[in-house]
C-alpha cells in the first residue's frame, strides 16, 4: 500500500473539518456570516454568475435578518466557488482549498469527484459540502438559500487559489431595506 498518499490524504482532510468548525460555529458572534436558510422563507432569488475571475453582480444588497435564495451558475472556464462568510473565514478557508489543488482535487476546469467522495474510513472526507458555500465547474449551477441573521462584515467570495487575490470576492450590504431616496 501507498502509505504516504493516505497520510497526505488525511492531512488534507483535517485542514477540511478545522476550517468546517471555524465555519459554522464562529470565533464569536459579532464574526457571524449568518446561517443556512429555509427556501420557504427566502425573499427573493438573486442569479450570480461566476467569471474568470469575477462575479456578475459585483456586490449584493440585503436586510438584516434577510433570508435570500441564490442560484449561481459558473459561466467560466475554470472551477469557482461562491462562499459567504467574513474575511477570516475566506482567508481559513483559502488553506484548505490550496490543500485541495495540491491533491488533485481541483485541476483548473474540473473537480476529481471520486476523490472528493472517498470514504477516509472515520466518516471523513474532502467533500466541499460547507451550507455557506457551493463549488462548480465550468457549465454547473447550484443554488445556495442563506439567512443573513444580523449586519456584519461579509464577503462572497471565490477562494480557488490566487482568485481572491485576482479580486474575485463581492461586499454584501446591509443597505436594503433603509431609507434611500
Ligand atoms: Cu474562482
């Protein structure tokens, strides 16, 4: 057996779950990026189109409190993701995803789904299943249904490696709904 591919596996593995926690429960309330949302309740549906390395629209307006139905499409040519969460939570999460390129996970266009599916025999794996966030190839749609529970610092973002960088991310304002003329 490769006894060195299974111990690299797992280290990719375990940078996966610490960024999952770091995700979900938050370091603290005032970092939250908000929760998964019911599509019942959702206000609207708003269609983001992912580039190469851009999003259409550039920035989203919600209401505090706001729960919203996104249907992403990856109008590109390389795999994008789409996440929602603050800027810590982008920058933990651009580790795991260079983890991710670095296995073969993510090659440029495409995603090794069978690699991404493999049992690591604990229950784990490096599956890109995070609430807050949908990861797509080239053509794929997926929609995301978000409760943006209070006003705070939030980015959606791509963090493929050097995406960010390339100034692949979007600010949600918490503008609609106030009084503007
Ligand atoms: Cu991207």
């Amino acid at each position: 057996m490769n006894g060195s591919k299974v111990l690299v596996l797992a280290a990719a593995m375990s940078v996966s779950s610490t960024a999952f926690s770091a995700g979900t429960h938050g370091g603290s309330h005032d970092a939250s990026s908000g929760e998964p949302g019911n599509a019942s309740e959702a206000s609207r549906t708003v269609n983001v189109e992912m580039f190469d390395n851009y999003y259409e629209p550039e920035e989203i307006d919600v209401e505090p409190g706001e729960t919203v139905r996104f249907v992403v499409e990856n109008k590109g040519n390389l795999v994008h993701e789409f996440n929602i969460g603050t800027p810590g939570m982008h920058e933990a999460h651009q580790d795991e995803m260079k983890m991710m390129v670095e296995h073969g996970v993510i090659q440029g266009g495409k995603l090794n789904r069978a690699m991404m599916e493999m049992d690591m025999g604990d229950g784990h794996s490096m599956k890109h299943d995070d609430p807050n966030s949908v990861l797509l190839e080239p053509g794929e749609s997926k929609e995301i249904v978000w409760k943006f529970t209070e006003q705070s610092n939030i980015e959606f973002a791509c963090n493929v490696p050097g995406h960010y960088q390339a100034g692949m991310y979007g600010d949600v304002n918490f503008t609609r709904g106030l009084a503007e003329q």
